[in-house]
C-alpha cells in the first residue's frame, strides 16, 4: 500500500471513529556514515528510519500518535493511539489543522548529483585529507577524527483540508579534528564543512586550515583577568546565538522564558545588527519550503538595524498574538509535538574583514573557541560564562594564543555591545536549527584568566 492509498484509508476510518479534521506527517531518513582511521577506514554505516505520524481533532481536542509501521498495520495503531491521547488532555487550548497557504516557494534541497557519490570516493576524501593533515607538518600527531555524514530526508504532509506537500532533502558534512605536539604541550582543532556539491570538499584547503589552526595555540598563556574588547570569532559567535535563539521564539515568550517581551519595535542591539531567519538559503541544512505544520516557509527579518522587528510563529502563537505565521512551526522528527524554531537562522555579514577587526584593536582578546555552551548558558536571563582559547591582541597584532581563560557576560547587553561586524558569515553544528554568524567585535567582555597578584 503506498503513501497515497495509505493516507485515504486512515483519513476514512479516523471520520468513522469521530475524528474532525486530521494530519498525516510521513517521515523517511537515511544516512551514511564512515571515518577513517591511520590510513584504513574505521566504521561504516548506513541506517534507515522513518515512519507516520497523525493529528486530530477528537472530540475538540488535538490527539497524538506515531508508528514506525508505514502499511495498512498502522491504521488502527494510529486512529486508537490519537483518541486515547485526545480523551487524556486537559488543556483548555485550542489547535488547529492547517488548511494550506496561498503560495509555496519551489527551492530544490535535493542534489541528484550528491546522492550518486560512490561510497568509495567518500572514503576517498577522508583518506585523502588525514594523509595531507599528517604531511604538513611534523608537530602533527594524529588526525585523531576524521569522519563524513550524509543525509537524505523525504518529508510528506497531508490533512483532511487538502493539504498535500512534498520535500526532498539530502546534504553531506566532512569533521576532522587533529592534535598536535611541541615538547610537552599538546593541542587540538577541529573543523567541519556542510555542502551539497561533493566537488567542494578541498581536502588540502580544509587540512590546511586544521594544522594552521592547531599550531597556532601551541605555546598558549591565561591572561590578567578584566574587562577586554572581544572579537568573537565567526563560530564562536555562531555557537552563541545558537544558544540563545530560543529567546526569539513567540512561545518561549509567551511562557516567560525571554526577557524579549513586549520588546516589538524596541531597539536590543546594536543599529548596525541585522538577524534573519532564511528557509530558502541555498546551502542551508535546515532549508524547507513549508514548516511542520504546512505553513509555507518565508525569509523572516527579526532584527533589523538593532531594532526587534518579529518573533518566530507556529499557527498556535501567530493565532494567539494575532499575527500571521512565520513558518517556524516545528517537529524534531515525526515522533515528535509542534514547537517553534529556526531554519537557517544568522546574524547579516557586515562590510569588515576579520584582519581589519584585529588591526583595529589596541588591547583586546580574540575568541576562537568555547565550551560548555549547555552548561555555562541560561537561556531565560541571558548570562554566559564559558572557558575559551584564543589569542591576545596588542597594537592590532597577534602577540600570543590563550587558554585557561573565561569569557563571561549576557547575551541581550552583547547584542547592544557590537560594535563591528565582519565579512566572514560561518555556521556552527546544526542542531535544531542552523546557526551562523560572522565575526563580531564587542566593545567590553568580562574575561577571567591569572589574577593580577599573582
């Protein structure tokens, strides 16, 4: 039985059992998977999952359920599931079954070309690139990851309304990480690109990049502990607003959770900072042409010249505030509930180039990298204090790498503290969302390293 003839039987017996209007969500991934390691390949996988998913309206209330089983199995798996979690819910709020927008975007996600790669050239590459990260340099220990992921998404939604939609996805992301070693002192880097253009993996380029990287934080220093003009560098900066994103989402306002309340129209940064959320870009990961819900997706400017301009919407936040939906309404999977979140999420490039930033700096601190972004972030109040390396500026120059250092400080001051904006857009890991941003030059951070009495 396919999708179609599927969707007609239990769209019949969800009617013959008391259901109003109702959704069908078909979700169907593969990935591959492989690494290498000290020139042999190392792992090897290929797994497939997916399933069905249905929305209801029984009896006034939005029931729930989901199968992995996609055949004529799942009807009465699906039909009994919804009304049992319909008849459990006490919540006095309304939902909906989206009847369709007017217009849909017609982007292409989905490279023929990419899904044709041989397994074999994959390989390739991730040999191809350990080999040249090891030849550059003896200081170059071990390529220590060196992994490629390809994914392939099919997405289909259909409703009692009309609805029906369509979308095909796919993208390949290459990591590496490398350590290398002087005397005693041992460090690290890691890189990952995203395309969906096999040919634009340069394997020397991003070598290259992961050995200038590592060597440059051999021989790194803490230092004296105070306030600092920051240059948050573009992955930094990325993983940053990355954390902080859900403070733009309308429900996460509604709840209490963003400090952006009642903030519509208000200036929260800085005038030269523009924040869109783009589902159309070409190389976005999280680009789509209608969101979870069947809203058609739509490029969303929600910071312009520093002033909020909009929030995210799914249909449940958009009705409540009396605004059209954005096309953030969100499942993680086909398992999972309407929330809200990004899709290609970024602050704009600006006209300043990265070295123009640092050559402007009479005494500052360059961040390249940070961790303990889930631990040392609060989501609601905004504040941050991460451990960080990078490397300190004296009279627009470069003068040493640093470690054992914390930058700490909030995420609503920092967006009024920018004070340049580089030309280098990057975007960090995909999570939920896909999150870039250039390099930015903060006017003053709070950084912890040596105390001054020491």
């Amino acid at each position: 039985m396919n999708i179609q003839t599927l969707r007609e039987a239990i769209f019949k017996r969800g009617i013959e059992e008391g259901f109003g209007d109702m959704e069908l969500h078909y979700e169907s991934n593969k990935k591959f998977s492989c690494s290498v390691f000290e020139g042999e390949v190392d792992d090897y996988a290929i797994a497939v999952d997916g399933g069905l998913a249905l929305r209801g309206l029984y009896e006034g209330k939005m029931g729930y359920s989901f199968t992995e089983r996609v055949d004529e199995t799942s009807i009465d798996t699906l039909i009994a599931g919804a009304k049992m979690n319909a008849q459990m819910i006490d919540s006095s709020e309304t939902e909906e079954i989206f009847e369709g927008s007017p217009l849909y975007e017609r982007p292409d996600f989905f490279s023929d070309d990419l899904s044709k790669i041989k397994a074999d050239d994959k390989t390739e590459l991730l040999l191809k690139l350990e080999k040249e990260a090891l030849s550059l340099d003896p200081r170059v220990k071990q390529v220590n990851y060196c992994m490629l992921e390809e994914y392939e998404s099919e997405t289909m939604l259909f409703n009692t309304k009309g609805l029906a939609k369509v979308e095909k996805t796919n993208n390949m992301v290459v990591y590496a990480s490398i350590v290398v070693q002087e005397n005693e002192d041992i460090k690290s880097a890691f890189k990952l690109l995203i395309k969906r253009d096999f040919k634009k993996f340069d394997y020397e380029v991003l070598a290259r990049q992961l050995v200038e990287e590592a060597l440059s934080y051999l021989g790194a220093t803490s230092v004296e502990s105070g306030s600092y003009q920051v240059v948050l560098k573009n992955t930094a900066a990325a993983e940053i607003l990355q954390a902080f994103a859900g403070v733009f989402s309308a429900e996460n306002v509604h709840k209490g959770r963003s400090l952006l309340k009642n903030k519509l129209g208000e200036a929260i940064a800085a005038p030269i900072v523009r924040i869109v959320d783009n589902p159309h870009l070409k190389e976005g990961v999280r680009s789509a042409s209608f969101d979870s819900e069947g809203v058609a997706t739509r490029r969303n400017v929600i910071v312009e010249d520093g002033l909020l301009k909009s929030f995210l919407h799914n249909l449940k936040t958009a009705r409540k505030d009396g605004v059209e939906p954005t096309g953030n309404g969100y499942k993680s999977s086909y398992k999972g509930i309407i929330t809200i979140a990004p899709t290609n999420f970024y602050i704009k490039a600006g006209a300043n180039s990265y070295e123009d930033m640092i050559q402007s700096m009479e005494h500052g601190i360059i961040i390249t990298q940070l961790q303990g972004l889930h631990s040392g972030t609060n989501a609601v109040s905004g504040d941050f204090s991460l451990a960080a390396d990078g490397y300190y500026v004296k009279a627009g120059v470069i003068e040493k790498p640093l470690n054992q250092i914390t930058v700490a400080g909030n995420f609503y001051q920092l967006l009024k503290d920018i004070i340049a904006i580089g030309d280098d857009i990057e975007f960090a890991i995909p999570s939920s969302s896909y999150t870039g941003s250039p390099s930015l030059k903060i006017s003053s951070l709070a950084i912890a390293g040596e105390n001054k009495s020491k």
